[in-house]
C-alpha cells in the first residue's frame, strides 16, 4: 500500500486508524477517455416500420402503410445524417403513406429497429406482414445535424481508448418514446426510450469504454440492450433503454457533460507509518511503542529499506526525520543478496599477437590473475539461477576489460563476469534475468556506503552459456555504458580496482550480486 | 559448419556457431535495429573467441599453417627435436648470419622449412621468427625501423635454400603499417567485427588501430614486396562468412581445435586477398 499525502490527510507514526477512530482514507478514481460539452440539440424523430396488407379485397391490393413505433424528441448531439453518413440512424425519407405503391427503402437494421419491431408486429393483423427492408428512421428538420459537443468536427469528436486506439463518436443522443398506437413500441413503461452512442468503429469491450455518463447519469457499457454495426456499414452504435426520469435528467437544452471513462478503482492508503513500513501497530488502549528514528531509510531497524523513497532521510545523514517525509511513501522490500564477497583484485596487461588486452579485478577461468583470494564465492541461488535448476552458481571471473592494438586511456571499456552453474539442463533453459538483479563493488571490506558502480542484469549487453559436463558456464558482458558509476566516482582503471600488479597492494573490494532488489 | 542468427520471443539476437553447438550466445537488442544487432552479435562472438583463446607463446610449441584447407607448413621452438634440426641447418648454411644471431637465443623463437605454396617466395625455404629486438645489423640490411611504439615483439628471416638470399618479414602493430607500409598498397575491406573498439571506429586505410596486426617482407635492398599479410582472431565460421560474402576462396578445418588466429595475404598492389591461412598452435 501506500501512505497518504497531502497535508489535508492526517499522518501518525503508529496508527491514527486505531488509536483515533480515523479510518485509513480512500479516493475512487477512474480515466475519462472522453470528457466534452454537448450543447444539446433536439429535433422530431420517428422511428417506424412500413407493412404490407396482402390482399385485403378480391382483385385489390397489397396495400402499403408505416407505424410509428417510437416517435417524439430526439436530443443531443449528432454529426449529420443520411444514407452515406456513418451513423446509427440513417433517415431515407422513404414513402410511408398508405397507398399501394411497392417503393421500398430504409434500413431494418438502423439503431433500435429489430429490438422494437418484434414488439409492434404482436399490433399486426394476419394479414400484414412487415415488408422487407422498409424501415427506419426520419427526421422532421431532416439530415442534418443535432447540436454539438466541444472539440468536435463533421465527422465527430475523438478519443484515445484504453488501448491507446483513437475512436470517433458521431452520436450521443437520447429520446423520451411518445408513440401510442398500433405498432407503437411502448407495452413496457420504459420501451421505446433510448440512449444512442454511435461511433466510427469500436469493439464492444471495456477497453473501448467502460460506462458512459450523461450529466451525471450512466450506463455501463456491459448493460447495453444491444451494440450493432450499421447496415450502411462503416460503424458501430450501442444502445440502452434509460427511464422517463433518466432522460429528464440528461436534459433538453442547454449544455450538459457527457464522459466515457474506464471502470472506477477505489484505492485504500495507509495513514500510519509504522501501519505502512511496519513495527509495532498498537490498540488504541496500548499504545505503540514505536519510534521514529527507527524509521530512517536503511536505519538498522529494518523498517525502510534503502529502495524507499529518497524522501526520507538516509539513516546517518544527521537530516531531522518530519512526518512529511512519509506522505506518499511505500513501503518497499529491502535487497537480497545471493552472494557477498570481499577480495583483493588484481591488474594485468598481456598482448595476444593482434590486441593488447587489459583487465583489473578477478579472473581465475582463463588468463588467470594472481587475486587473493585463489577461490571466489560459490552460492547456493535456491530453485533456479538465469532459468536453470541449481544449486550451486560458482563466480570464476569479474573484471573490467579493454582490447585494442591501440593506446590503453584512463577507462576500461566493458564488464566480465563468468560463472559455472551446476545444472543438467541445456544452454536453451536460459530465462533473462530470472533470480538475479544487480551486481554492485565497493573499495571497502563492508560493502557499504557509495558504491564504486553498479550494474542492473537487466542491462547486459549479451551472455553466452556453454556446457560441459554437468555445468553450464555464463559469460556475461555488459558494455561501460552499462554500467553506473557511483556518486561522484568514474569508471577508469585506478578508481575500479586499481591498477596494482601486485593484488594485494590494491584495495580490497566488495562484491555483491544480488537476487532481488539493489543499492 | 554455419553460425545461425534468429530472433527470440524478446527480440533479442540468438547465435549459434555450429562448430561450437555447446555454446549459445544472446546479444541484447538496446534499441538496435536488426543489422544492427546482428554487427553487434558478430562483434560479440569474435571477441568471445578472443578473450577465451589461450595462445601465449611457450618455450615448447608447434604451429601449423594451413592454406586453404591443406597443412603448408609446421613452426616449431627451437629447442624441439624439429627445432634443433633446422637451426643446425641455419648454422651450416648461414654462417655469417649465425655469428650476427644466435638462433637458439631465445627458447621463444619458432623456425620452419617450407616449399614455396605462396608468393614471393620461389624456391624451398628455412624460415626463422626472432622474439628479442632486431640487431642493428638486420635493421641496416632492409632498412626497417625497431621502434617498439611500431614494430611487434618478434620478426623473421626467410632463407632461400636454392639462392641463398635472405628476405626480412617485419612484423607490425596496425599503426606501423600504415607509417611504412608502400604508399601505393590498398588496403581491403576488412570484416566489420574486426575494429578497435577503443576508437570505436570501424577500419579503413585511413584506422590508426585495428585489431590486427600486419606483416610487411623487405629484400636486402629495403624494397618492400607486393604481398603482406594481416593477422586477426576469430571464430572459423566468422571467417567463413566473410569470405563467401566476399567470394574469396577458404579452405574449412573440419577439426577447430587449437586454431589460435587467421592471415590475409594480400596483393598490395591491387588490393586483392590472395589466401587465408589458418593458424593452429599446439603446446608440446
């Protein structure tokens, strides 16, 4: 967890959750992909579907004729309409009165028409059927478009969704049903009523939109009546059926809010410090007998460990420990070491026929140095080391190195390490930096205080695993750049090992290599 | 034998050299594009083999020189039985030079008697390589400098059995060569992965460092011949590849163990590699 921030949120150094009824604080908070202003538009819409009456006298007809099954004020905002627009109701202007004319347009799979036409066909005689695609939509001011929203263009507004896909949203619009009637879609209180959001492409996923609000009211996404694509192609609309008083709610005029946002997370912070990093978290009837000095990072209490914030102050840096320091800090999990080793490291210089190469620190493997002393660490990594099941990882060279046929400078030019890991698997087990961190060196016999350098395994250049009978021996290379020199301190030959060739009469170092975590 | 370069599910370059199937390697993508990575990879395995290639000189040490495949000759320290034979040779022959040079002075020094597989040589030879510094003599003789900011820690003299005429092999660091090598030489293009990484430039004519080192032959005149030759390190199937991409003839050693380095023998005069030799060192 994490503790809170902000002077508005009070902070203990045991636990004000338990010792004064203050309850650990929660914020709720989630991503707005889409968070405009519709000034809202409004126009007559009709939704109808066309019949066809199949002789109703001797010699006479068929006959033709459209119900209205949703009918009234369409509200909010709409790029503009018609055949070739992309949105979800497509207003044809077909014939729709009675006659005998066979005139057939529309769409039957325009927004909301097959989820109301099973309702209003129960109004149908036997003999009226609906006649194949005439249906659809019709507007009274006709196809042009429905208010605006802020940010929008002709062909609508865009946003980033969780997947980092940009969406455009031609239509947001909603409408109370008024139809009454034969064929009118209205045998529930609520049917007929519809949110419509119509969109240039879209997956009905929560990646694209996880609930959508309209001045204040919303609707998830997963409870949509129905997502469709257009049957003029080339978008999608989703729909839901809001009551009378959640219309009334969305509003008729004027500007209203409308988001599309992600799901709500509500996160839980810790308001005590000794609650977050840990200690003694008392009752409120004993107390705690916690201190905090012993909250400094690194401090030998253990609490926060050296990978805490920077915030808080370093134990022994004579800073004065504030109750500020913590807010917003977390606990996190001190370093583990699989392997400490102190040693005096060696220099040499060889040429071999091309190159002249230079090392400084350990090598035991091939080109032996004279280091003290002649053995280096043998660790036991439990479970598996760099994807092979071990126990016993053996560390036979660490040095810096150069080769050239040119002149040797101040700076060695890449890192060597070289292991035998006791395994019967292949080279192919290999898994990248599993059960391995980072490696660090001091010139003390502590391994404490400034690092010389550090390098994160992470950050190898390559590696190269060879077997040879029971064991597969890892050469691991990082360039200079990959290493990070510690405060204040250089990557050249005397300041990392020493240039010596005498072991012993270089400094003697430390050796870390770490399983999690790291300076 | 063929190096496989392929790509992991991390993107990360893959080799594999098939003469070393034991051995895997894995070079770090870091942003590179993938010629990129695959130079970087080459690079990576050449200076595996480099700095894992033990080849110090002993006083006891046979090197065999293959030409495109075919044993041409066989080095040995003086003070093996083959060693000893041909320095007797040298004595016999060579008088005056042996009182200018002891040949067994140094245990490190390697001679041969070879037939002439290669140019300039034209008859059967002795050759003799020298690991202290050149006396003054020799240095008069072909004119060549001792200097050790240029010059490598050994040189040679190529005995004619038939003619008795001597030719100087002087050996360079890559800055030697190209202080007194012929200005007319061209140098070709050398494979990518042979660059100093010091400079981190990659080598050309105009490279101060490479590495390589460069041998250059000298008559008693101090002409420098058409042909030298360039020494580098590498795994055979680096060299492999080089040579097909660059159609020059290489004879592939079935058997890599001991192979210690490569020589390019070129003709100076108009940039052509001539042969690529294989360097084999066994300690005896």
């Amino acid at each position: 967890m994490t503790l809170v921030s902000g002077s508005s949120f009070p902070i203990g150094l045991n636990d004000p959750t338990n010792s004064a009824s203050i309850a650990n604080p929660t914020t709720t908070s989630g991503t707005d992909y889409l968070d405009e202003t519709i000034t809202i538009g409004n126009r007559s819409a009709v939704c109808y579907v066309r019949l066809r009456e199949n002789d109703p006298e001797p010699g006479i007809g068929p006959f033709y004729r459209s119900y209205d099954m949703v009918n009234g004020t369409q509200y909010g905002y709409s790029i503009s309409t018609g055949t070739s627009a992309k949105v979800p109701m497509c207003d044809t202007n077909p014939v729709i009165s009675f006659g005998t004319s066979s005139t057939t347009s529309g769409y039957t799979q325009d927004f909301g028409y097959d989820y109301w036409e099973s309702v209003a066909s129960d109004d149908w005689t036997v003999l009226e059927t609906t006649h194949s695609n005439a249906g659809g939509w019709n507007f009274g001011s006709g196809n042009g478009s429905l208010g605006s929203i802020t940010n929008g263009t002709t062909s609508g507004v865009t946003y980033q969704d969780a997947s980092g896909t940009t969406r455009t949203v031609n239509m947001i619009a909603w409408q109370k049903n008024t139809a009454s009637g034969t064929g009118a879609a209205n045998d529930t209180a609520n049917r007929g009523n519809y949110l419509a959001l119509g969109m240039a492409a879209g997956t009905n996923v929560d990646n694209t939109f996880y609930q959508i609000t309209v001045n204040g009211v919303t609707f998830l996404r997963s409870n949509a009546i129905s997502y469709d694509g257009y049957e003029n192609g080339g978008g999608v609309w989703w729909h839901w059926e809001p009551t009378d008083a959640q219309i009334d709610s969305m509003g008729t005029s004027g500007t209203v809010n409308v988001k599309l946002s992600s799901a709500s997370t509500t996160t839980v912070k810790n308001n005590g410090i000794a609650e977050e990093f840990g200690g003694e978290v008392a009752s409120s009837s004993t107390g705690g007998n916690v201190h905090l000095s012993h909250y400094y990072r690194n401090a030998p209490e253990g609490y926060v460990s050296s990978n805490a914030s920077t915030n808080i102050p370093a134990d022994g840096s004579n800073v004065e420990i504030r109750f500020s320091d913590f807010w917003g800090t977390s606990f996190v999990a001190g370093a583990t070491v699989h392997a400490s080793h102190t040693f005096y490291p060696d220099f040499q210089s060889f040429t071999i026929y091309s190159s002249t190469t230079q090392n400084s620190g350990w090598r035991t493997a091939s080109f032996a140095m004279a280091a003290s002393p002649t053995k280096m660490s043998t660790f036991n990594p439990t479970g598996t080391f760099l994807g092979f099941t071990t126990s016993s990882v053996e560390i036979l060279d660490f040095y810096t190195n150069e080769t050239t046929s040119g002149t040797h400078d101040n700076f060695w030019t890449d890192l060597r390490m070289t292991m035998d890991i006791t395994t019967s698997q292949t080279s192919s087990s290999y898994v990248a930096n599993n059960n391995v961190s980072q490696i660090a060196v001091w010139s003390n016999t502590t391994g404490t205080g400034t690092e010389d350098f550090s390098a994160e395994w992470s950050d190898t250049n390559g590696v190269t695993f060879s077997q040879y009978s029971g064991k597969v021996r890892a050469f691991i290379h990082w360039l200079t750049a990959d290493v990070t020199a510690g405060s204040g301190k250089s990557k050249t030959w005397t300041e990392n090992f020493g240039t010596n060739t005498t072991a012993t009469s270089n400094t003697q170092h430390t050796f870390k290599i770490y399983k999690s975590g790291g300076i | 034998m063929a190096i496989s370069y392929t790509f992991n599910d991390d993107n990360d370059l893959v080799i594999v050299d098939s003469d070393y199937p034991n051995d895997l390697h894995i070079v770090y993508r870091k942003d590179r594009t993938d010629e990129q990575l695959k130079d970087w990879g080459k690079l990576f395995i050449q200076q595996h083999f480099a700095l894992q290639n033990h080849i110090n000189n002993t006083s006891s040490m046979r090197d065999d020189v293959y030409m495109n495949g075919e044993l041409g000759r066989s080095d040995y320290t003086v003070g093996l039985p083959e060693g000893e034979e041909i320095v007797s040779k040298l004595n016999d022959k060579w008088r005056t030079i042996a009182n200018i040079i002891d040949f067994k002075g140094n245990p490190l020094n390697i001679v041969s008697e070879y037939e002439p597989l290669r140019e300039p040589y034209v008859n059967s030879s002795i050759s003799f390589y020298c690991f202290d510094p050149m006396p003054q003599y020799f240095r008069d003789k072909f004119n060549v400098s001792n200097d050790p900011q240029y010059v490598r820690e050994w040189w040679g003299l190529k005995f004619d059995k038939v003619t008795k005429e001597i030719l100087c092999k002087m050996v360079y660091n890559w800055s030697g060569f190209q202080k007194f090598r012929r200005d007319d030489f061209i140098v070709p293009d050398f494979p990518f992965w042979i660059w100093d990484k010091h400079t981190g430039r990659a080598v050309s004519n105009a490279s101060d460092t490479a590495n390589a080192y460069v041998a250059m032959i000298y008559d008693e005149n101090g002409n420098i011949d058409d042909h030298y030759d360039i020494y580098f390190q590498a795994p055979q199937g680096l060299v492999k590849e080089w040579c097909d991409e660059n159609d020059i003839p290489f004879g592939v050693l079935d058997d890599i163990n001991n192979i210690m380095q490569y020589g390019i023998t070129v003709n100076g005069t108009t940039g052509e590699i001539k042969y690529v030799k294989t360097y084999k060192r066994f300690f005896i």
